[in-house]
C-alpha cells in the first residue's frame, strides 16, 4: 500500500453543468474526506465549472494544473480527483491516461477518491482504470447521440439554438402552455426544459439596417470593407454597442435565417471542419422564421458574394486572364484585378512573387503606363489651380480672409482654420465606375477638407466638405452614399455658408 501520511496534495474539480447532481461541493466534501483520513494536505484547488470534459480545449482549471506540475517547485505530490470521469471523458481514452503519465513523468501521482481500484501499480488496476476510462468516454457519446436526436426533433418542430447574428434577430422563449412567450435579452436563458426558444425578427430599426446592409451590398457596388467604414463613421452599432467589423458583415451576409431558413450543425465539434449539405449532421429547415429579407435580394448578394470568394488557377492561367485584362486597359491597377476575374494581389504574389513580375511576363508596358500616370496627374494639378483659382476670387469678393501657403492647395483662415482642397473623380474599380478619394500623406496640417467631385469634362458635380476625423475614416471607393457629417455643396452659396459655419464653431485647435 503507498503511503500518503504527510504528502502535500492538489483537489482537481470539474462539473459539466450547474444543474449537475454531482456538484463541485460534493464532489470537494468526498476529497477532503479522504485525505483527513490519510494525513494529506490539501494545499492547492483547480477547478472547472460548467466544462465538458470531452476536450481540453475551454478546461482552463485543468490547463492551469498541467502547467504548474511542469513548472520548477511545484508544491504539491499528489493530485485527488473524485472519479475517472471527473478527470475527463475524452473520446480517445489515451488521451486521458496521457495527461495522468504526464503528472507522474513530474514526479506527481494522481489519485481517484470515489473509485473502487486501490493506489497500487498494478496489471489489474490498470485494466479496470481503463475500463473505466472507456465507460466515461462511452457515456458521453450515448449522451450525445440522446441530445443529438432532441435537438433534432426541437429543429423538426421550429425551434432554435446556437448564437444570433449581430442584429436583427431575438431570441423569444415559447412555453408548452398554449400563449405563454417572452422575448429574451441578451444573456437571459430560458426559464428550463418546459420552454423552447424560437428566432423571431428584432426591433423595426435593426431589421431596416439589415435590409439596408443587403441593398448596399446587392445593388451597389460596395463591398464589406466599405459597408463597415459607412457604418462606423455613421455612428452605428451592433446591439451589443459594438462597432461593426467585416467578419460581423459577412456573418449577416451569409445568414439564412433572415430568408426563413435554420441551418444548424455546418461545422464539426472537434476540428471546426466544414460539413457538406450532404452530411447526415447538416440539418437546414426551411421558412421557419419570419423572413426579413426577399429571395431576389438574397440570391443577388449569394451571387456576389461566390463571385467574391474566385476558383483555383494555374499559373498558365492567371497570365492568360492577365493579359486579356491589359489588353482591354493597358493601365489597369492591382485593384481593378478582383472584378476582371484575374486573381487578388496576394495570388500573383505568392505565385510570381511580385504583382510587377506578374505583370512583366504578362507584357505590360510599364513606360505606356507610367507616362498615363503622369498625364493623369497633370490633368489633376491643372484643375485642381483652377478650382483654387476660382476659390480665392470668390471669397475676397465676399469678404472672407484667407492665405495660401506657396505650392499648397490649402486655405487658412482669419481664425488658423486650415481647408484643403482636393478631387474626386470616378475611375473603374470592381467592374464599375466608383467614385475614388486618394488619401495622400500630407506633410502640413489640416482641419478640414473641400473635396471636389469631377465630372469627365473637367467641371465640378458638387463639393464634400468634411472634417479629418472623418478623411481619415472614410474608404477610398464608393462615395454614392455620403457617411453622415458630411455636407453636400451644390453652389457658391452653400459652399460660402459652409465655409462661414466652420470658420465660426471650429476655432483653431491642435493639428496633426
């Protein structure tokens, strides 16, 4: 018998669900029970409450154990744990006697209160604690497979699990009395298992804003990324207060449940691998929710979004579909690549090892290209001393000071107000022409920017004045939908009133 008298020890607690009989109060009654009689102190407590003992992925109680018995002076030799099961039920049994050999490869023992084998090393107890392993294991699948064909047959009858996107869905708990429902907040659980939750559509304004997300999406030319830098200089938030991000985006773009559908069970529990609308585990039920967004439009953003997602090409390949592109525009950028379905900058990269490679042995004649850059740019400059020209006639003739740093298009006014004037024209981009804002580093400071939107003769649509908190936010493409702070001008007298309003409520403040 090994003898225990003395020895400094570790509890090891873990319970599934804190609606499990076998509570972590019971379960550290029966260790301290037993090392009274056996002269152990108990120096040390880790526990896992609410953890599935399948994996030990989320057993932050147990991974904290393991790196103490690795780590130098660990202070306890024994490690009591109330049963096998307590340990884990790991599907691979090796997996649990794997963690107990790595205790015992650092000089610590672990030792099960609750079960019937003794302390000793034996052939014998090391045939029974491996039956025991495999009952541990074989219980979770059956309960598994029991859970498994309840949330089945919940799914068969229009009810719902799993997380909700970022807006426009709640969560309302329907009892088995007939009328009995109450929509749930965020963290609330239903009241036990006399309820059922059902997906219902969420206040008036996350619904509009879920539709508006689909509308920009599908029947403009944006794209996530622009979507989100729309949202967040708008203001606008998840119903957690969260600012919208791209993966929030797509998780709503791809979102079924706004047509009617549940889909449940797309990926797997253990490696997160994607499952196949074939497999028997893929559950998808249809119109079980109040649909909030049409079928065309679904199917317009699905179209878009595959589009998006591209196809595996061989090298031979993309320079084929490379060339054809820069022999309809010899000038064509990196970002335009994606919308001719040419590949993105990272597939040439990995590929060719640059996209100036990649172009190279396309044929791209960068001397052609870089003497449009320059023309292009020169056009830019001359109407841009244009513009700028018109502007100083038109505020000294209504009185507004200014001056004009040499070689800037930059105004400062009587109060160190700075305004920079710049342009906007529409150039091709994803397939389409969008409106394109260049974002230079400057090297002066400014306030505020005067933004011109040209039309191809060389006129002005209209102005943007914006603050540079907002420049600075704002994506580069697609300006069709103006974020909010931003003031529209349509003539010189809007642009003089506008101007007149920043001079007053924007006194001179720290520049950057």
């Amino acid at each position: 018998m090994v003898q225990h008298e003395g020895l400094r020890a570790a509890q090891y607690l873990r319970m599934s669900t804190d609606v499990q009989d076998l509570s972590l109060g019971v379960q550290e009654q029966a260790i301290r029970q037993y090392a009274e009689q056996r002269g152990i102190h108990l120096v040390a407590k880790y526990e896992d409450e609410g953890r599935s003992g399948l994996t030990l992925k989320q057993r932050r109680g147990m991974q904290r154990l393991l790196r103490d018995v690795m780590g130098e002076g660990c202070p306890f030799e024994l490690i009591l744990v109330y049963d096998v099961s307590r340990w884990g039920r790991f599907k691979d049994t090796d997996e649990s006697a794997y963690y107990e050999f790595h205790c015992r490869l650092n000089g610590v023992q672990v030792r099960y209160v609750n079960e019937p084998f003794s302390t000793e090393e034996s052939p014998i107890n090391a045939l029974i604690k491996s039956f025991k392993r495999a009952m541990a294991a074989e219980y979770s699948r059956e309960l598994g497979i029991k859970v498994r064909a309840g949330q089945d047959r919940a799914i068969d009858l229009g009810f719902h699990m799993g997380n909700l996107p970022a807006i426009g869905l709640r969560r309302m708990a329907v009892a088995k009395d007939p009328g009995r429902t109450r929509v749930l907040q965020t963290g609330e659980r239903k009241a036990g298992p006399s309820e059922h939750i059902k997906w219902i559509p969420g206040p008036p304004s996350e619904v509009a804003l879920v539709q508006r997300i689909f509308q920009l999406y599908g029947y403009t030319s944006m794209h996530m990324p622009d979507i989100v830098n729309l949202l967040n200089s708008e203001g606008i938030r998840s119903k957690d207060g969260q600012p919208f991000t791209e993966t929030m985006v797509r998780h709503i773009l791809d979102c079924e449940s706004f047509i009617g559908n549940f889909v449940w069970s797309k990926r797997c529990e253990g490696n997160q691998r994607r499952r196949t609308e074939t497999d028997p585990m893929f559950r998808r039920t249809i119109g079980t929710i109040e649909p909030i967004i049409d079928r065309e439009t679904w199917d317009r953003v699905q179209t878009k979004r595959f589009w998006k997602k591209g196809v595996f090409r061989s090298k031979p390949q993309l320079l084929a579909h490379l060339r054809a592109a820069l022999l309809e525009n010899p000038s064509v950028t990196v970002k335009e690549l994606p919308s001719l379905a040419c590949g993105a900058r990272t597939t040439f990269t990995k590929l060719f090892g640059s996209m100036e490679a990649a172009f190279r042995l396309a044929g791209r004649d960068y001397a052609a290209v870089h003497a449009r850059r320059v023309q292009r740019q020169l056009r830019g400059w001359r109407v841009t001393r244009a513009i700028v020209h018109d502007l100083e006639a038109l505020f000294t003739s209504h009185g507004i000071k200014w001056m004009r740093p040499r070689r800037q298009h930059l105004f400062v006014f009587a109060n160190g107000t700075r305004v920079r004037i710049q342009l906007m024209w529409k150039l091709l981009h994803q397939g389409c022409a969008q409106w394109h804002l260049s974002k230079h580093v400057w090297s002066g400071p400014c306030d505020h920017f005067l933004i011109a939107r040209m039309n191809q003769d060389e006129t002005a649509q209209d102005f943007l004045l914006i603050s540079r908190a907002v420049y600075r936010s704002s994506p580069p493409w697609s300006w069709e939908h103006l974020p909010q702070f931003v003031v529209q001008i349509h003539n010189a007298a809007e642009l003089l009133s506008a101007v007149r309003s920043v001079i007053e409520t924007d006194p001179a403040g720290p520049r950057s």
